[in-house]
C-alpha cells in the first residue's frame, strides 16, 4: 500500500508516493506551473470567484490525478494522502468556501454570510473529493488546519520543521516562495504574516525563468576562464535535482569559456538572485535595473533583461519590506535578530550570502539556516505518522491572535514603496535609508559580515526516490471561452505573451481556446483588451478539457 505527500504550491504541485510498508519515498513528480491561470494566489482565488468555485475545482483534481498517473500504480492501492498548502490553495482544493479570504473586512463577509469559516483540519475519503474525477476507493485524505487568512499549512511546516519553536532569542522564519509565508518570534510570542511576492521569485515572470527543477540555473559565481579574466560559472540542477557545475560563461558577451558538465536550459528565482548579487559586486549593475546592453548573457538563448532585474526587484522588495515590517511591529531592534531561517525551493538553492546582499534576507541576523522544503516534508510526516497532526493543531490554536496582514500595514506599505523605488526607478540606497529616517524607522544596521551560515539541506527535498524526478511540464487543461461576433483578426492570439490562447471553431462558432498553466490571469488579461469588439468574457467558459479531450460543458451539468 502507498500514501501520497503533496504540496500545492503558488507555483506549481509537487508530490512523493511513499511505500507504506518500507516508510521510503518511491517517487517525486512535480508540475512546472500552477494549473489555475495567474502566477500568484489572487490570480488563482479571482478566477475561482469569476468562473465558479466548481470550474477551479475540477482543474485542480486533474492536475493532482495528473501527476498521480505518472506513478502508474493501481489507485486502489493508495491509503493517504496528506496535502499542505496556504489556505486558498486548500480551499481550492476542497471545493470550500473561499470569499472570506477574498474579501478581508469583516463588514462585508457579515454581507456575504461567510463569517466564521471553519478551516480546521479534516480527516475525510478521497471518494468524496475525487469522485468522477479519479476512483480512490481506499484512500483516506489529512488537511492540516490553517492560521489565518494568509497563513495556511505551508506555513505551519516551516514552523515545525525547522529550529523555530526552539528558539527564545529574536527569530524569523520565511518560506520564500510566492506568497512568502513568514514569522517572527519573539520569547514565547509569535506573529505570522506573508508577502505576496510574485512568481519572479521562483523564476517564473522571468523571460528564461522556470521553477527548480533538471536543468534550471540555481547560482552563479565567479570563476577565472584559461586566459585569467573573470568570468560565471553556473550552477545547473540534474535529474536529482543536485548542483552540478554548468557552463563557464562572460555574462556581458555571451561567449562560453568553457562547457560544463550540464548545459541550462533556463533560469530559477536563486539563479536571478545570484546573477543580481554578483553584478552587483562586480560593478556590472551599478544601480538597479540598469545593465549593460540592457541585458546578461548566460548561453544557450538564457538572458536576463533589465524588465528581469524590475520583476524580481518587486519580489525581494515585497519580502525585505514584509520581514522589516514583521520586527517594528514585534519591537525588535534590528540589531537584535538572532537568527533566520530558510525554507522552500528558493531558500534552499539560494546562496546565502548572495541573499543577504540583495536583501532578500536580512544581512543583520547573526545566523542563517537553510531548510529544504518544508511543507512536502510535513506532508511526509503526516503519512508515516498519525500523531503529527495533534502536534499541528496545537500549534495553529497558539498563534491564531498574532497575525499582521500586510496589505492593511502602513508600515509595510511606507518600506515597499521604498523597495519599489529602488528596484524599478533607480532611486539609490542613499535617498532609501533618507526616506527610512522621514518616516522614524530605526536606521538599517551595518551587515554583519561574519554571520554563521547553516545549509541543512542539499536539495529542497532531500529524498527523491531511486528515480529521476518526474516532469510534468504540460498539465494538459484547457477552457473554451465563445466568441460571439469574432472577427478573426488574431489579435487576442498575438497579444498574449506566453502562447496559451488560441481561436478555434467549432460547427460554424468560434471560441477562445485556453491553457490555463500558460495563462497569466487578472493580472494580464491583454488578449481581452486586444479584442477590438471586447468578445473575450472569461465568465463565459463554455467547457473543460483535458488532454484534448472534453471533460464537459458548464451547462451540460458535469460541474
């Protein structure tokens, strides 16, 4: 028998079978992007809210059953399944109610009549969750509690899984993802908060970018070619996702000094980190977002672009103005940062050092922990042990009463809009650290140079099975959206950037034919404004397929 430990992130899906007899992990296979259009939870919970509940639903249980194909086991032979995510995610999910995590105000949830949601854990059968979708017949599916509106499960796994909860000094915890869960903890006392970082920071919203996984840039350092000029050497993940040396490259020519042992075939979120970091120290990038030629060269057709260097800018920006804000609110003197810890792909691939140069985290603490994936090792946990699920709500009913919400903080606004300055319109530290003074923020200490840097884990998840990590690079869902009075004129096909709409026709009518893993969302939405008659109305989805083949239509009753 097998259980299954998934983790749904804001980026994509990962999960691991696990041998319920030997307690070893099988097999790993993840997603390369969400299945839901977006590239960040508002996208996911605002097409949800458009759409229907029910539409997000069923593409979700695709993409999950998608990737428990890829095990090709007998699904009756499945008996767990533990899912951690942020609180949107596992609401998505369930099917459950998900307009109090839209609508934050109280006022209008009382409106709605969605007070007092219940996101306790569950303990349920997967037939219920499943059924026309995936047949589990002896599958039995753990939810672990949620925090709060922003702070799901996820959050709770970096918590737990790290020496967090053991420390009495100042502390911070941040799984550096999208949404960039984070905590601080103060003697006995906890706040939690997120930062909703964008995609850039696990490489998507990146022109080369891709999440971790075989073959994507997760560092760069500097190396001397044969001739003693200073060149990057690119550290590229394998098929077990190890750092092994890539291409030995001149970022401002293009040229390759020398071949690696693997060639990139594109670029993470740590990777841009590190490329931002050593053009920083290397004088190439003088101030941000300004390059050289407007662009770095890394080979094979990868490029960061200065539009790169703004997107991921907004991302560092977004968490260093969420974990400052987290210390004034809990009255920590900076310099009294004890430690910080690290977690998920980015705060595993990530060189510390180049972390804290950047600001993506704090270069004031005195020690830095990297962990690896924090939330699939939960997953992990709960599969092979009942009792852990006590241990989370326990530890969920301490720290409901702490929580910040970002987007209501002025004070997070005051430091964000400092980090956007500097990172999208040139403004330079110098004038930062004046607006910082305006605004009676204790000033940012000096770094410390000689703070101990603890790497707990080698990859972001440790064990992988005795196979290559399985890719599932195309999700195979897409949504038919009708073209009433379509003129044909490809506009909304040329508009969007990443390809994932097409116009087709079917018995004389015309639809919008979408791959929602491709899709950008509400925050795009070009292909609409392209549309010179406005025909694109994405609360219109005529119908569902998968794999090419129609799941169903909205009103032929299959939702």
């Amino acid at each position: 028998m097998y259980g299954i430990a998934l983790d749904l992130g804001t980026s994509g899906f990962r999960a691991q079978l696990i041998d319920l007899e030997t307690k070893k992990v099988v097999k790993t296979a993840m997603t390369m992007r969400h299945p839901l259009p977006g590239g960040n939870v508002i996208d996911h919970l605002d097409f949800a809210l458009e759409v229907g509940g029910d539409v997000a639903n069923n593409i979700i249980l695709d993409a999950v059953s998608k990737i428990i194909d890829t095990f090709d086991i007998d699904p009756a032979c499945i008996k767990k399944m533990a899912v951690c995510g942020n609180p949107i995610q596992l609401s998505l999910f369930q099917n459950s109610e998900i307009r109090d995590l839209a609508f934050a105000g109280k006022n209008m949830q009382r409106r709605l009549g969605v007070e007092n949601v219940d996101r306790s854990s569950r303990v349920f059968p997967a037939s219920e969750l499943f059924r026309g979708v995936l047949d589990l017949p002896n599958c039995e599916i753990t939810i672990p509690p949620a925090i709060a509106h922003e702070i799901g499960a996820d959050a709770l796994a970096m918590m737990i899984e790290t020496d967090f909860l053991n420390q009495k000094e100042a502390s911070i915890v941040t799984d550096y993802g999208t949404n960039a869960e984070m905590a601080i903890k103060v003697g006995d006392r906890i706040i939690t908060g997120s930062a909703a970082a964008g995609p850039a920071i696990e490489g998507q919203g990146i022109s080369c970018g891709m999440i971790a996984s075989p073959g994507a840039i997760s560092d760069v350092n500097i190396e001397k070619d044969s001739n003693g000029k200073d060149c990057w050497r690119l550290t590229v993940l394998n098929e077990k996702m190890e750092s092994r040396p890539g291409d030995l490259i001149n970022p401002v020519t293009g040229e390759t000094a020398e071949k690696g042992e693997i060639e990139a075939v594109g670029i993470t979120g740590t990777g841009v980190i590190a490329v931002i970091a050593i053009a920083m120290e290397t004088g190439i990038m003088e101030q941000p977002p300004k390059l050289p030629n407007g662009r770095l060269i890394l080979g094979n057709g990868i490029e960061i672009t200065e539009e790169d260097i703004a997107e991921a800018g907004k991302a560092i920006g977004a968490i260093r103005a969420a974990q400052l804000t987290l210390l004034l609110e809990a009255g920590v003197p900076f310099e009294k940062l004890e430690n910080v810890y690290m977690s998920g792909a980015s705060g595993t691939y990530v060189d510390c050092r180049k972390a804290r140069k950047i600001g993506s985290c704090p270069d004031f603490s005195k020690k830095a922990v990297q962990f690896g994936n924090t939330s699939i090792a939960l997953a992990r946990e709960l599969i092979l042990d009942e009792s852990r699920l006590k241990e989370i709500i326990a530890l969920a009913g301490t720290i409901k009463a702490d929580h910040l919400m970002m987007a209501t903080s002025e004070t997070f606004k005051n430091i964000y809009t400092c980090e956007l300055s500097y990172w999208t319109e040139g403004m330079s530290m110098k004038l930062y650290k004046k607006y910082f003074r305006m605004y009676k923020y204790p000033p940012l200490p000096e770094p410390i140079e000689n703070a101990e840097m603890v790497k707990r884990a080698s990859r972001d998840i440790e064990e992988t099975g005795n196979v290559p990590v399985e890719i599932v690079e195309d999700i195979g869902i897409t949504i038919e959206v009708p073209l009433e009075r379509c003129l044909q004129c490809q506009r909304c096909n040329n508009e969007c950037p990443e390809n994932a709409l097409v116009t087709i026709e079917k018995n004389g009518n015309f639809f919008a034919s979408c791959r929602t893993q491709d899709c950008l969302g509400t925050s795009c939405r070009r292909c609409v404004r392209a549309c010179p008659i406005k025909a694109i109305d994405f609360k219109n989805i005529a119908a569902l397929n998968v794999n090419g083949l129609q799941k169903g239509s909205l009103t032929g009753g299959i939702y």
